[in-house]
C-alpha cells in the first residue's frame, strides 16, 4: 500500500471532475502536484501542495483554491478525520484510527511485496561496475563503487526490474603488458634468484605478485620461463587468469558476484572495435582531424597530429575525442565505445555505468557514444563514486600495505567486518566524499548506524523471543485493533514512506536514501522502545511474560520493513546482540 499514491490518485480525480464542470482551470500537465509526510509539529498525517500548484493559473490565492478542495476530499473519504490549510496554502489530512489499522492489515498481508511498485513499467537494466584492471586485488577506492553497483542492482531487483551485473576486464594495452612482466620477474626471482628490478616504475611491485607467481610455477611445471617474448602471451593469459580470481574473492567476500565478465582483448580481437568504427563511418559520426591542446596544456608541448575523431560534440561534449592515434593502434576511448555497442547489440532498455571519481570527466564522451549508436534511444546513466578516506583516533588511518602501494578491500574487511563495510559506504550519497570513520563503526550507539538499526531488530526479535515466538511466527490479523500512541502513529506514518523511499531510491539510482530511511525507522523506535525506561506501563517486556497480539504486529511490521532494506543493502539482520 503506497498512501501517497493512494491519496494522489484521488486528488487527481477530483481536480479532473471539477475541470469537467469548469470548476477549475488544470495545466496539461499534473506531475508537479506532490503528497508528503508533513512536519511532526503539525497534527497531521498527510500533505500535499495542490492548492498552491493551481493556484496562479486559476488566478486565485492558494487558500481559496484549498477551500474548494477540502470539503470534496472529507466528503469523498470516510477514514479522513480532520481537514486543515496551512499556509502558504498546504492541504493537511489526518486520518481515523480505522486507516492505519487497515494500513497495517495490508502490509502485513502483503508484506513481501510491501515497497513493490506494481505500476511501474519493468524495465531491462545492465549494470556494469568495478571493472578495475585485472592487475591485483580491489582496494578501497574500487570498493564504494562495488557497493553501490551491487545496491543499485539489488534495488532494481527488488522493485521487480530485471538487471545484468556486469564487469569489463580492461585486459588489452600497456597496463597488462607491464603486469605480465612484472610476473615474470618474480618468477624469475624465485626459480633463478634474480633480483626484481624494483627501479623500473612501470612494474607492479606489490607481494601479490609473488603470490601469483608461485601459483603460475606450481601449475605450470612444464613451462620454460628462459625468455620473456616466447612465454609472455601465455604468461598474460595465466597472470590474468590469477588477477581475475583474486578479484573474484574479492568481490565475493563483500557478498558481490556478477552475471558476466566482458573481456576487452576479445572485444578488438574479435575486430569489434573496427566494426563499430565503420558503423560510425557510415552514420557520418567519424572524421580525420586535429585536437587542440587540453585545458591547462603547455601548447609549447603538445603536438597536434591527425587522427581519426569520434563527433561527440554533435552529442553535446566539449570536444571531439580520438578513436585511433597517429600510429594507428586503437584508442582506449574506440574500445570503449565498442563496448558499449556490444551492450546495445545485447537489447537492454537501460545502460547503467559505475564510475570511479577519476573517470568523471569520461562520462559526456561515452554517453555520446551512445547516443550515436543507438539514435539516443537507449539511456546510459552514470554514477560517479567519490573517493573513501579513512579516518581513525580523528586522524587518516593507513593499514598493511602488503598487496602493494593501496588498502585492499580485504585489509578493510579484515577490519570492520562485510557488513559494517557495506553499510557504511551506503550511507552518503555517492557523489560525495565519505569519512569511513573507524572508531565510529565499532561503537555501539546511535553513532555507528549499522548497529543503530541491527540493534533495533534484535529487540524486536527479544520481544518475540520472550514470548516463546519468532518474527515468522503467525499472528492472527483478523482481530487487529491496534489504539495507537502518538509515538507509535510517528513510526506508522514512517513505515508508509518505505514504498515512496523505494520509489525515488529506484528512479534517481540512489540507494544510499535506504541506508538513511532505516535509521530514521530505527531511530523512532529506539524512542518508543525507551519510554518504557521511565514508565514500566510502556514497557515490551515484563515479568508476566504478557503482550498483546496487536502490539506484536506492530512490532512485526517494523521488523518486515527493516529486514526488507537490510537484505537490499547486503547485510545480516541479527536477532541477537
């Protein structure tokens, strides 16, 4: 049950009777018109602005426009209690006792799909994240973005959307030549004792390689590691080939696992770069031409040369971008784009891209790309994830370094746990720079959200508990008559935000706003649940071991919903703490 749809609906059908009756004047357009939870020092229990949304058009004030309206929506609605104009002209309603316990009814019979849009058109998602260079393990800076991929899609499944989560292995260029080398330097190092050429600032010098260097000798005891260029394509595959499963782990041990992993070698050697080049060609999207020095470029420096340019500024970038260099090898952008034609060949109705912080500004020239490719009907979306700095003692916080030069995710995980990882990094939009604020996660208070909202469902689970039941335990709704405190009325009218929560966290892709809602949720609770600290009336649990069936469903609703946001975010919801 979404009330503010509900309660939209019907507002819209009054305001369409009246235009009828040339009553009143509408737009062509009602989307402005909002329903809303209002501020707790009004008694009310919902809002909307229609009287102030008609109100210039009309040529009235937004109180005359709400005078005609109230009446017709207390007539038409027998649980509406009470009808109140606030300025500057908001519409207040506050309903009978009767409509949060049919409220409760509903969420409790449908719980499972309570948050569901059901109108909602289902749409086809892939979703690519991560995608960092299979050239060691994850560390932090790819770990936010993970989760927010991992969210995202969770999300969306969740609202019944289907969604590919997908993983592009950038496993072509000098990055994996580089790494290939430097594998064969270790093994060199342990099979003939030489010495790793540490100098060499291309090389990857992290104990990883090490690891991976041993592994390749223990399977691969019939290799002759006497030259570089007669192994190093076979010794790419096998170096990738670890690289891959490290980051698997990786990704698995944050409770991540994609659908597909796209190699980016296979996409040029499959010659699809040069395809999708042609198919530009043709649509007159590609031309040979000159770049001009890049913002902050000494032009003393830069050398402009011909090359083959992509028209992205016919999409709104700032400049056109190179898809082949002046020797003719690909560009990483002309791989990209090929890509994303293979995505668009694949008939997904929307393109979601994860990035890191340093690829903001990567985003205008592949969504020209797509646009290109697809004759702009194919949406891509990108979401940048902003960096992650680690704070311990108020001071920035540096773990072992043994992977390398970075944090891995296993050294965090290693730390904090998966959940306090995952929940965290949740808990800012993604477009901001996050504190991950050590001292505050191992906290066991209202400073530490995780727990905050972990502990609010195991007290829950101890009342149920108490009484020899459990969250799964049947409770009989038919006799619900629930007469509810104004403490308990707050935490009803936050429950019926979960599907708007759901609504907006789905059509804005930002999943953060769950984390937020649940310890908004948790938060009223741990307020109600506390009265009973100076008022033994109030309390769950007594001595008497007595608590009426309609309070349990109250409670077991609370938990439904907490339960429902954790499993999207990817963490437990302990019943014991």
């Amino acid at each position: 049950m979404n009330i503010f749809d509900i309660y939209l609906i019907k507002i819209k059908d009054i305001l369409n009777d009246l235009s009828k009756q040339n009553k009143i004047i509408l737009p062509q357009n009602l989307e402005g018109i909002t329903t809303e939870i209002p501020p707790v020092k009004f008694d009310s229990d919902i809002s909307t602005n229609v009287a102030m949304f008609l109100a210039k058009i009309n040529k009235k004030t937004p109180n005359d426009i709400a005078e005609i309206l109230s009446p017709i929506l207390s007539d038409n609605d027998t649980q509406i209690e009470m009808i109140s104009i606030v300025k500057p002209g908001f519409i207040n309603i506050k309903f009978k006792p009767i409509f949060w316990t049919n409220f409760i009814k509903d969420v409790i019979e449908n719980y499972k799909s309570f948050g569901v849009n059901k109108k909602e058109k289902k749409i086809n998602y892939l979703i690519e994240f991560v995608s960092a260079n299979p050239t060691g393990p994850l560390h932090v800076g790819h770990c936010r973005g993970a989760i927010l991929g991992d969210v995202t899609a969770n999300l969306l499944q969740y609202n019944n959307h289907k969604v590919t989560k997908e993983y592009y292995v950038n496993d072509y260029g000098n990055q994996i030549i580089n790494f290939t080398k430097s594998v064969y330097f270790r093994i060199r190092e342990i099979k003939f004792k030489e010495n790793f050429p540490s100098n060499d600032e291309n090389l990857y010098p992290g104990d990883y390689i090490k690891d991976f260097a041993e592994n390749i000798i223990k399977s691969n005891k019939d290799l002759n590691f006497e030259n570089f260029e007669s192994i190093s394509e076979n010794l790419t595959i096998l170096s990738i080939a670890e690289a891959l499963n490290l980051i698997k782990k990786n990704l698995n041990s944050l409770g991540i696992n994609h659908d597909n992993f796209v190699s980016e070698k296979e996409l040029v050697s499959n010659k699809e770069v040069e395809k999708v080049v042609q198919t530009l060609k043709k649509d007159n999207f590609v031309y040979k031409g000159k770049i001009k020095a890049p913002i902050g470029e000494d032009k003393n420096n830069w050398e402009e040369r011909e090359q083959l340019l992509f028209k992205s500024t016919d999409f709104g970038d700032d400049k056109d971008r190179a898809l082949q260099k002046s020797d003719g090898s690909w560009t990483y952008f002309a791989s990209d784009v090929a890509y994303h034609k293979n995505k668009l060949d694949r008939k997904f109705d929307c393109l979601i891209n994860i990035l890191g912080a340093d690829h903001a500004g990567y985003i205008k020239r592949i969504s020209s790309s797509v646009d290109a490719l697809s004759n702009s009907k194919i949406k891509l979306i990108c979401k940048v994830s902003q960096l992650v700095k680690l704070i311990k003692d108020k001071k920035p916080f540096k773990m072992s370094k043994r992977k390398g030069d970075y944090i891995t995710v296993d050294d965090l995980i290693g730390e904090v746990g998966k959940d306090a990882t995952r929940f965290i990094m949740l808990n800012r939009s993604s477009d901001v720079e996050l504190d991950f604020d050590f001292d505050n996660v191992v906290e066991k208070s209202k400073e530490n959200p995780l727990y905050y909202v972990q502990y609010a469902y195991a007290r829950i689970a101890s009342v149920f508990r108490h009484l020899n039941k459990d969250l799964s335990s049947e409770l009989d709704i038919d006799s619900y008559d629930f007469r509810y405190s104004n403490d308990e009325i707050q935490i009803l009218k936050k429950i019926a935000e979960w599907p708007k929560c759901i609504d907006i966290s789905c059509n804005r892709l930002e999943p953060h706003r769950v984390a937020v809602y649940l310890y908004d949720l948790s938060s009223l609770f741990h307020s109600y649940w506390n009265l009973g600290k100076d008022n033994p009336d109030k309390r769950f649990i007594n001595e008497q071991k007595k608590i009426d069936n309609d309070k349990l469903i109250f409670l077991k609703v609370i938990s439904n919903v907490i339960k429902s946001g954790m499993n999207i975010i990817g963490v437990s919801t302990p019943e014991k703490m």
